[in-house]
C-alpha cells in the first residue's frame, strides 16, 4: 500500500491506526505496512528526504537520507535504518535528530555532491533546489569529496531542441525513470552502470533527440535538481525583442494565465492574464496575442473536419493539439496517425495567422515578424521546429518559452508580476476569446469545446446544457455519449490524459475493443495546467492541478462568449481571409501531416535485470 493511499484511510478510518510507537518522544499511532516516513509525516514530524516521492509511490531508498535511529521494544541495541522504506512494528521507538543520525545524514549529502557539479549558481534551478535545501538542513559548509574530473565525464545531452539532460547534476534519485515508465508507460529511460558509474541514461545507448523520450516534460517535474531541464531560449527571445527592425509577437496558452502567478508568489490558480500583457509591453513586446484566439479557430477547422469523418464513418478521430501526443503516435503507434485529426495545434494556427494575416492588417511585413509563444509545455519546442510547420523556410514559431523560462527572463528585467496592474490586448483582431477557447486548458476541455461547436452546427441552436459535467475529471479516462441530432445521432467520445492511459486506450483501439467517435488525448496528467513546463513542486507531483482547473471553469462560466463559432474575431477571420472552416485556403495554413518514427522498445535479458534492481545504488 503507497503512503498516500494510507494517507486518506487515515482520514477515513482513524481507527484503523492499530501500532503504537513513539517518534521523538512523541507517541503515534500507525496503520499495518505503514512506513515510518508515513506515520512520521501523519504526526507532523520532519524527516528529510530526496529520492522519494509520494504522490507517484516512488520510495526506492537510494539516497540514505531519511535515516532515523530505531529501538526495537525489549531490546536496547539500536538500528540505523532508512524511513521511506521500513515499516512501523508495535512499540518502535524512532529517533530523527540524534547526533549520530544527524552526522549520517550530513554524509550521505557530502557523498552525493562528491560527483555533483558545483556551480550552484548558475543553475536553473538555483534556489529551487532540493538538493541545496539538504545541504542547509545538515548544515553542510564544505565538500571533501568533489570530484571534478569525474563529474565532468558525465554525460551532458543537449541533442534535443526541447530538452537538456545534464548528468553532471543527476543525483541518480530515479524519479526519472519511475514516472516515464509506471506513470507515463514511454519508458525512455533506464538506469545503466553499478556503484559510482550507476547513472540513468536513455534506453540502447541513444541521445535525447533519437530515443523514444516523446518531450512531455513529466521527468523534469519530478526532477529534484538541474539534471534535467528544459532548452533556455530566453537570450533568443531577447534579441527579438531588442531588434527594432523586428515586430516581435508574443501568444500565451490558456493554462500559462493560471499557472503563472504561482511563480511570483500568488496563489494557485491565480488568473493573471492582464498581468502577462503587462509585463510583456514594459519588456519591448510589439504584439500581444492571446492562444486562446487560436483555440476558437481550432474548433471550427476540427469539429468540421470531425463532422467530415463522422459522415464517411471513419472513426474515431483522435484530436492534434497536445504535441507531446503526437511524438507519442508517431514514435510509438504510427499505425494511427490517419486516425489524428489534421487540424494544427493553437500555437501554430496562432503563429500562421500572425505571419499571413497580421501583416495585412497591421502594414507589417511578414518577413520581419517573430513570433514567441509561451507555454506551459516542453514539447511545444519541440513542436515549432518539425520541418511540417514552416513558412517559406522559416518557422511559424520562432521561439518557445515554457512558464519558468518566462519567470525567469522577468526575473531579468526586474520585473515582479505581482507588483504590476493588470491591462488588456489591444489588438481588434485577435484578442477575443471564448469560454470554449479557455477550456483547452484542461483535460476533457478540447472535447467539450468540440462538442458545443458541432451540436450547433449539426442543429443551428446552441446545446442547452453548456457545462457537460460528464465530460469533466480527473479520471484517466472519461468517456460519454452527446446526442448530436440530425444524421448524427449520438456520438461516443472519450477523453484520456497521461500517457499510460493513453497507450491503453490505443491498444484497445487497435484491437478494435472500442467504439468511440472523438477521442481527446492530453499527454500531461491534467492536461496543459500540468504541463512539463510549468511551475515544479518541491516533494510532490501534480499538488496544483485542481486550482488551475477550477480557474480555468471559472473564466469560462464569466465569458460574454461560450462557444468558438460566436467569437466574432474568428468570424471575421473567416469572412475576410479564410472564407470558411477547411476550405482550401484554411486547409493550407492551417493543417498539417504527420510521419512514422516508429522505435522499436527491446529490451535483453540483462535490461529486464537492471530494471528488477534499478533501486540497487551503491555510494
């Protein structure tokens, strides 16, 4: 049973807490196979840790930093042992600040910087690191055992355009490895080598950019120091922003406006989209578009092209928007690409229109506009550089900056979000949005965007019930059944988030075990709110999913809009450049293709071994 399963029968059941044992003089009471860690936390009493993480039942007991000092009842010989992984017996005494425990644990923290890169400062994560917060908390002040040769000899990955794999900072915890292979099911990473050569690297010897990694970013939400990052691209963006002979436009996602403000310090779920445009005009931003614009538009190219598909009975159709996806598809299940919908995702739909349409409404000349799109999502670099989504040459995306990225290019500038007011999008063009277009940022909102689109259009009257709760959750996959009228009747949609899910659900699709019409697929648990590029959570996973969510519904139910085919600036958009939904011109600019690159998953006899013993670390 995982900690936080015993967590919530604590709040049901307190009764269920049958072992009695003292934890620092501090009597507690424990459940059956609970660990000490767990009882320990339960009681608020503090043990530190770093390669455990509860909230993906992760505790391989490879740092020995939770060390605790244990006397049995009736004995008097005292044990040493990890908490994370030892469970309570009746009548335990526990001990977690003796001198002994406390020297232990000053060592281990010494060891594991023994052959950790000592540039503190330049890190990206720098004062967000657990890491550091162990070397203040065993009062650490020097390093005996720095080895810099062979830090340096480990491997730094640079090779993907999303991505950065630096070794020389890996403290080999293994969070990594557990959530892309039990949580995410990609399983691109693998843990190789014994004793201090033990590291985790990508599986058959590939880099980043040739491994079967798909760039959701789960691994560097889970990621206890700089070992894995995203690509910084802020220096880029600048030089956009400082050339004057460049009309620098900037979009943001539906989810970066819920997520942001939790980077300077305002609380979860915090709307600060009038924040954003502030700070991006007072940093030299020419433009200020919204994603959400995009969003609306996407809609009307996906729930035609659905309408299309239902017609021909060529099922299900799968959505495009989530990039980390569509690597997943085409790395992992090329088989169904004709399955995905053509339609881009809403950066790029947003990128197209600012480079074609923008120009003839605001005089610019296309050739000197520079589009940077800040996302919530690593795998939206990723995305921008696929040779399919290019203008002329050029990118339609020229940089991608994830939510931290953001932060810290304000950081920068001297800019503290919360001490700015609030302004909105000047542009008369593409600023609208509509609580549809809002929603994307969640899992489930992509659908029901969809479906309040097609239900209109199939019927020329909006669906009565405008919340379609059944389609909300955070269940890894929901499914339900619309009734769309006329010769549609009712459709089947599902809609899954996390990867491991998914690849189920497209197992079952193959096999012909499902019957679905619309499936919508978010790589990240939650959907863009959790994206791989957004704010990291010391200890936990995904702690602000809810909040973000919850914002998100709410400036859907306050828009004067709830529908994408209401949203006037995209009828205008329309009316005066695209003529209409898929149409020739529309389907130019904006649909795309995808391609098979498919790797194949092997693994040897010696690969299931090291996976059976990946916890076996040796310091």
């Amino acid at each position: 049973m995982c900690t936080t399963d015993l967590a919530q029968l604590a709040a049901r059941d307190p009764e269920a807490a049958t072992i009695s044992l003292t934890i620092n003089k501090t009597a507690c009471r424990a459940f059956p196979n609970e660990t000490i860690l767990s009882c320990a936390r339960r009681h608020d009493i503090y043990i530190p840790t770093l390669c455990e993480m509860d909230d993906i039942d992760h505790t391989p007991g490879a740092c020995r930093i939770c060390m605790v000092d244990i006397v049995q009842a009736g004995r008097d010989k005292h044990q040493i042992a990890s908490a994370c992984d030892t469970p309570v017996r009746e009548g335990m005494n526990v001990a977690t600040r003796t001198r002994e425990v406390r020297d232990i644990q000053k060592l281990q923290v010494e060891l594991l910087m023994a052959d950790h890169l000592q540039d503190c400062a330049t890190c990206v994560r720098h004062g967000d690191c657990e890491l550091q917060d162990l070397a203040q908390f065993v009062g650490l002040t020097e390093n005996r055992f720095f080895d810099r040769e062979r830090t340096l000899a480990r491997e730094v990955d640079t090779s993907s355009p999303a991505l950065i794999r630096d070794m020389q900072r890996c403290v080999r915890c293994q969070r990594c490895v557990a959530v892309c292979r039990h949580h995410q099911q990609v399983d691109a990473l693998a843990m190789e080598g014994t004793g201090l050569d033990r590291l985790v690297t990508l599986r058959h010897g590939t880099d980043q950019l040739n491994s079967t990694c798909v760039t959701c970013g789960q691994c560097v939400l889970v990621c206890p120091t700089g070992a894995l990052g995203e690509r910084d691209e802020c220096e880029r963006a600048l030089d956009f922003i400082c050339d004057p002979e460049i009309t620098t436009v900037v979009q943001f996602a539906p989810a970066v406006r819920v997520a942001f403000g939790e980077e300077f310090g305002m609380p979860a779920g915090t709307n600060v989209q009038g924040h954003i445009i502030t700070a991006c005009k007072k940093i030299g931003v020419d433009i200020v578009l919204d994603t959400n614009f995009a969003a609306d538009v996407v809609i009307m190219e996906e729930g035609t092209e659905l309408l299309t598909r239902l017609k021909d009975r060529s099922r299900p159709t799968f959505t495009s928007c989530c990039p980390a996806w569509i690597n997943f598809a085409e790395i992992h299940y090329p088989e169904i690409l004709p399955l995905l919908s053509s339609t881009k995702s809403p950066q790029q739909v947003l990128s197209t229109i600012a480079k074609t349409y923008l120009p003839e409404i605001h005089g610019v000349k296309p050739e000197n506009i520079r589009v940077i799109s800040i996302m919530p999502c690593t795998a939206k670099k990723d995305e921008a550089v696929r040779p399919q989504l290019t203008m002329d040459g050029a990118p339609e995306t020229d940089v991608v900056l994830t939510t931290r990225e953001f932060a810290r290019l304000l950081r920068r500038e001297g800019i503290d979000l919360k001490d700015l007011e609030p302004s909105a999008f000047d542009d008369p063009y593409m600023s609208e949005f509509s609580g549809a277009g809002a929603i994307f940022g969640t899992t489930g909102g992509v659908m029901e965007a969809a479906v309040r689109t097609i239900y209109s259009v199939v019927n020329s009257k909006e669906l009565d019930q405008i919340e379609l709760e059944q389609l909300r959750g955070f269940e890894g996959v929901r499914a339900a059944t619309v009734d769309l009228g006329g010769p549609f009747g009712e459709v089947k949609v599902a809609m899954v988030h996390g990867l491991g899910d998914t690849r189920a659900l497209v197992e079952k699709v193959l096999a012909g075990e499902t019957d679905f019409d619309f499936i919508e697929v978010m790589a990240c648990p939650g959907g863009c709110v959790d994206g791989g590029g957004s704010l990291r959570s010391k200890k936990a996973y995904l702690p602000l999913a809810i909040a973000r969510r919850d914002t998100i519904y709410n400036v859907d139910r306050k828009a004067n809009v709830r529908q994408s085919h209401n949203n006037q600036q995209v009828k205008t958009l329309y009316r005066d450049f695209l003529e209409a939904p898929n149409s020739e011109t529309a389907h130019t600019l904006l649909h795309t293709h995808y391609t098979d690159r498919r790797r194949e998953m092997q693994q040897t006899v010696k690969d299931v071994w090291d996976d059976i013993t990946m916890s076996s670390v040796v310091y």
